[in-house]
C-alpha cells in the first residue's frame, strides 16, 4: 500500500520554539544553554510522539 495516496494531516503546530535559559545556564557552566518548549504544542501533545515528515 502506498501512503502517498492519502492526504497529509498536520498534527502538530511545529517548530516548537526554543528558549534561552541564561541563568541556568551560568549555574551549570553552560552560558548558551537552551530548552525546547514542547509545553507550547497544543492538545497536549509534548514531548517526542508527532515528528515532522519534512
């Protein structure tokens, strides 16, 4: 079965956005340390289920 046949549905609103943590990065000696903000993707989907087909 080819799954090129059926439409693409878009599950996740992506990219989620990045965000620059200075203070804990100076506490834990890593100055540009970032965190990715799954906690944005709506219905409750963090974290690693939906990846982007590309």
């Amino acid at each position: 079965m080819l799954f090129s046949r059926f439409p693409r549905v878009q599950l996740a609103t992506l990219p989620t956005p990045l965000q620059h943590l200075p203070r804990y990065g100076e506490l834990t000696n890593h100055p540009q340390l970032y965190i990715k903000r799954d906690d944005f993707m709506a219905l409750g989907m963090g974290g690693n289920k939906l990846r982007s087909s590309g």
